[in-house]
C-alpha cells in the first residue's frame, strides 16, 4: 500500500465488519483494563486507605483518587496524541497498549508495598500514567476499524467489561487471594496478560512516517464553536459520569454508615453483581438496537434518565433491597447509555487523523469527575443533607446529562 493509500484509508471511516476473534480479543484487553482500573478504588485502595488513615479515609480516599483521576486527565489525552503519531511496523497502537499495561502494573506494584496515604497516591499515579495509555490505544482502534454500522454493538461488547471487570477483579482479590498487596500484584500481572492476545494476534496497520504537526498544549483544546457537537457531546459525557462518580466513589462507606450492612466489603460485591448483570443484558442489545434504527440520541437521553431514577431512590430510602433495585436499574441504564453514547462520540470527532488524541479529550469527561467527584461529594456528604443530598445532587447531575444530548444535531 502507498503513502497516499495508506493515509487516505486513515482519514476515512472503514467499511469491513471486524470479526468475532478481534471483538473477543478486544474485549479481553479491556477486561485486564478495567480490573486493573476499577478494582482498586472500589475495593483496594479504600481498605489500604482505611488501615492507613482510619479516622480521615473518607477524605484521604477521595484526594488519593482525585490525584490519580487528574494524572488520567493529562495522560490520555497526550498518549493519544502520541499514538496518533507513531509510525512503525508494529502499528499505531499496539506499542501503546503492550507499554501501557506494562507500566500500569508497574504502578500496582509500587501502590501494593506503600505505608503511607502519600505514597499510595504516587503509586496510583502512577498506574493511572500507564492504564490511560493503554486505555487510549484501546479506545483508537473502534473509529480505526470497525464502521459505524458496527460501532454501538462492538461498543456494547467492550462496555461490559467496564462493569465486568470491577466484579472479575473484586471476586480474585477477595476470595482467590488474601492481603492487600497480593491483590494488587495479581492485578498487575493480568492487566499484561490480557493485553497480549489483541497486541499479538490482530492487525494494526503500519503506517508510514507522515509530517505532523508537533504535540502542543494548544493541540489538545477542541473549539466547541467550530465544533459544537464535539462539545455537547463532551459536555454530556461529564456530566453523567460525574453522576456516576458521586454516587459510587463512597459506595462502602454509604452502606456501612447509612445503611448499616453488617460486611459492607460483601454488600459492594453484591450490589457490582447486580449492576453488571444489568449492564450485560442490555449493553450489547441496546447497541445492536441503535446501530439497526441508526438512532443514537433517544437512547442516551433516556438511558441517562433510568440512571437517574436509580440514584433518586437512594436519595430517600437507605435501605438494603432498596440499594440492591437501584444497582440493579442503574446497570440497566449503564449498559445502554455506554455501548450508544460511545458510538455516538466517534461520529463526532473533528479529524480522523486525530482519532486517540480527541478521544482523549472525551476521556477527561470520564476522568475528571473523578477528581471533581471527591470535591464535592465529601463537603455534601459532610455538611449538605448527608448522603441524601449525595445522591440527589447525582440524580439532578445525571439527568442534566441526558437531556443535553439533544444539543448535538448531526447524529439522529
């Protein structure tokens, strides 16, 4: 293939439906992503948090991920960049995805032997450093290669191990291994591991050094006047993880303080399952769904409004099967909401040549409520109704999110 051929079918949508064998491989990197990603701050870091600083874990957790979340908010964006511009005959974003996963599980290692709350911090830095390059790798290669017939469903497939991982990885750590630090570990090796059948067995074009623009700060600012899909859709992304993040960030700490589960460790595990079964049955099908009408728009707006209704009922029923129906309803809104929204972003990226950079600004969406997250869940929760008013600013935030997705106008 010639230079013009090759950078012609790079800033074109592709037409070929990927395979099985690439979905499955696909899936499996995210899993190790995501079990890597998620198993921590819902399970590892807050019990080394909570030996490390008892009495403060509330707010040494949320600085902990807050820190890490701000590291993802710089680092995928600029990985993306990066990959963006490799060239080489290993392809544009597998050495991303192989050296991520191996610097990610450098940084499990180094958080697993840290004895103070500082050192955990730098420690998940920097595994989140590492994650967010492999994640931007792993985001690219949709837009690169799947079309956009395609896209909802393929994004269905690789949505559940977002919530599958979570569940995967606090089932290892809690029952297949014991301590703290050989949890970690266990999650370092497997984040490598499932990377390697995707790296290895698929195809990632080579493409031929091209003169680029360099990285530059101002690179990375996306004009929502030139690009005001591109905003709304950014914009919207924000605000429902943002919801997400309030809701979820003190799951152990809700229910062991204002619902009163006797193993809060056991009641997360339960309410993850039930959240990720609600994901699993509608993740995929919500997707097949968009991608047969060719209707992105209602299907996010009223996925994001199921979402909602499942923090509303925490806002004034702390009870158990309360909390058990609202994961259960809340994973039946994730699972539409990220196979749709996800398909619907890339049909909003301003330049095919950019795809992982501006991916990795949509990826702040997803990061920076996760510092944003702590900021203002922990005063609420100190001083503005409890975890009442949590969970009721989650549901006006994650509403506000649905609704103004009918600001973009160029995907139905």
């Amino acid at each position: 293939m010639t230079t013009e051929e090759t950078t012609e079918e790079l800033h074109s949508e592709p037409q070929i439906r990927v395979g099985g064998g690439w979905v499955s491989a696909l899936v499996l990197a995210n899993l190790g992503l995501y079990m890597a990603f998620f198993t921590p701050i819902q399970v590892l870091l807050a019990e080394q948090i909570a030996e490390l600083a008892p009495s403060g874990k509330e707010v040494a957790l949320g600085w902990a991920t807050g820190v890490g979340a701000l590291v993802a908010v710089v680092a995928n964006p600029l990985a993306g960049a990066l990959s963006d511009r490799t060239s080489g005959r290993f392809g544009r974003r597998r050495p991303w995805i192989l050296g991520g996963a191996v610097l990610g599980a450098v940084g499990l290692a180094v958080t697993s032997a840290q004895t103070t709350v500082i050192g955990v911090a730098l420690g998940w830095c920097l595994a989140q450093l590492g994650l967010n390059a492999m994640l931007s790798g792993t985001n690219a290669v949709v837009p690169d290669q799947v079309p956009v017939r395609q896209r909802a469903a393929v994004s269905g497939f690789i949505g559940i191990p977002q919530t599958l991982g979570l569940v995967v990885g606090a089932l290892l750590v809690t029952t297949v291994v014991t301590g703290i630090a050989t949890g970690y570990l266990l999650l370092a090796a497997l984040v490598v591991l499932c990377a390697l059948p995707f790296v290895l067995l698929t195809r990632d074009p080579q493409v031929p050094f091209l003169p680029r623009e360099s990285v530059r700060l101002k690179g990375f600012w996306v004009s929502p006047r030139a690009y005001p899909d591109f905003g709304w859709a950014w914009l919207t992304r924000f605000l429902v993880m943002l919801g997400n993040a309030m809701g979820t960030l003190y799951l152990l700490y809700f229910l062991k303080d204002a619902v009163h589960y006797a193993d809060p460790e056991e009641g997360v595990l339960i309410l993850t399952l039930l959240y990720t079964a609600g994901v699993v049955v509608t993740a995929v099908a919500g997707g097949v769904v968009s991608d047969r009408l060719g209707r992105r728009k209602a299907l996010v707006a009223v996925s994001s409004v199921v979402m909602a209704v499942a923090s509303l009922l925490l806002t004034f029923w702390h009870t158990w099967p309360v909390a058990m129906g609202a994961a259960a309803l809340l994973g039946l809104g994730f699972g539409v909401y990220i196979a749709v929204d996800q398909a619907l972003i890339t049909q909003v990226l301003p330049e095919a040549g950019d795809r992982a950079k501006d991916l990795g600004v949509i990826n702040i969406a997803n990061s920076a409520p996760q510092v944003l997250g702590p900021a203002l869940a922990a005063p609420i929760v100190a001083y503005a109704g409890g975890y009442a008013g949590l969970y009721l600013t989650a549901t006006v935030v994650t509403a506000l999110g649905g609704v103004l997705v009918w600001k973009i106008r160029s995907v139905p």
